[in-house]
C-alpha cells in the first residue's frame, strides 16, 4: 500500500488521491515513485476516511506544526475525505492545515468548495505556473478550456476568507516569466512563492 503520510524537509504531508485533472509538464510523478520518506505514493485505489485517520494515528506529529495535503493527486478531487481528515488532525494533534492545490476545485466540483475549505484550512499554495494563459495552458494542461481564469478567480476568492494564501512557480521559468507572475500574483493581492525545481 502507498504512503498515505509521508515527509519530506521537515514537513508532514497526506498523500489521499491519484485523482488530478491536470497533466503538469514538470509532474514529479511522471519521474519517481515517491517523495522524500515515501516508498511509493501511487495508491491502488484512493485510500478511504478510516485509512486516512489510521495513519494519522500511527504517525507521530511531535514536533510538526502543520499537516500538509499534497501528494501524487490534486487534493481537492478527494475534497470529503480531505476535510474530514483534515477536521480530525486539527482537532485531534493540533495541527495547522495547509493545501497545496491546483487551485481547479470549484471546476472539478460543479460548485464553489472555497467555504468548505475555509472551515479547516488555514493556508492555500496554488499552483500558478505561468504567468499567461497560453502558458499555462500548455504547461499545465488541465482538462478544462476555462482552467486559468478559475484558478485565479479561486485564487482571489480564497483571500477573502482563507488566512494564508500563495501562488508558485517552479524557478526553472526565464526571469522574465517570474517577474510577470510576481506581476499577476500582486494585481491578485497574493504572494508568489518561486519553489526550486526537483
């Protein structure tokens, strides 16, 4: 069975889905089987709640400040499980939960989960990767048309009622690509993070 809770740098993640609607150009996945602890993060079927908490239970989050849902999958695809695990966490552990995300949730869902996540999630990393939609476009390429409107749109929506929310890039884009998304993410009112490629 995949790593359900791996680390990696000092951090704690939950690894609850292969689901992604997006097929990122420089996807970890498409290059290793596993993130830093993890033997494998590919699961044979999508963990459920109760294998999801049993983990938690099993991991010793001593010394960890947050809980971080990040994997081989978008998160939010698992949007029921990742809440209701994310709800016990906090409760359970005290932890701070972070989402890194693609920021496409509202899309793959039909409706708006930006409440939902502001019930538990106390920060939000969105995947910006671009600073056009062409760019994006290509680079990330989402199953939908609309995909790099949304994530900006969700993006500002989650500032409203999210305490923390950041946009990345990977730092393998021309200077000129960083500073237009530094750009983008400002008009947003969001900070840019440049995360280092590997």
């Amino acid at each position: 069975m995949a790593d359900i809770l791996y680390t990696y740098k000092n951090q704690v993640y939950a690894n609850i889905t292969n689901l992604c609607d997006c097929r990122c150009r420089f996807c970890i996945r498409s290059h290793e089987d596993g993130v830093g602890d993890a033997e494998t993060l590919w699961h044979k079927a999508d963990p459920t709640l109760v294998e999801i908490i049993a983990a938690m239970d099993a991991f010793d989050f001593t010394g960890y400040t947050e809980l971080v849902y990040c994997g081989y999958g978008e998160p939010t695809c698992a949007l029921d499980n990742m809440i209701a695990s994310a709800k016990y966490a906090k409760e359970k552990y005290g932890v701070a939960i972070r989402v890194n995300t693609n920021g496409l949730g509202n899309l793959y869902h039909e409706r708006d989960i930006v409440p939902v996540l502001a019930e538990v999630v106390d920060s939000v990393s969105i995947s910006l990767n671009a600073p056009t939609k062409e760019a994006y476009m290509d680079v990330t390429r989402p199953k939908f048309e609309n995909a790099f409107e949304a994530m900006l749109d969700f993006a500002v929506e989650c500032k409203g009622v999210i305490p923390h929310v950041r946009m990345t890039i990977v730092d393998v884009l021309p200077e000129e690509d960083i500073q237009a998304s530094r750009e983008l993410a400002e008009s947003l009112g969001v900070e840019l993070k440049i995360r280092k490629f590997a």
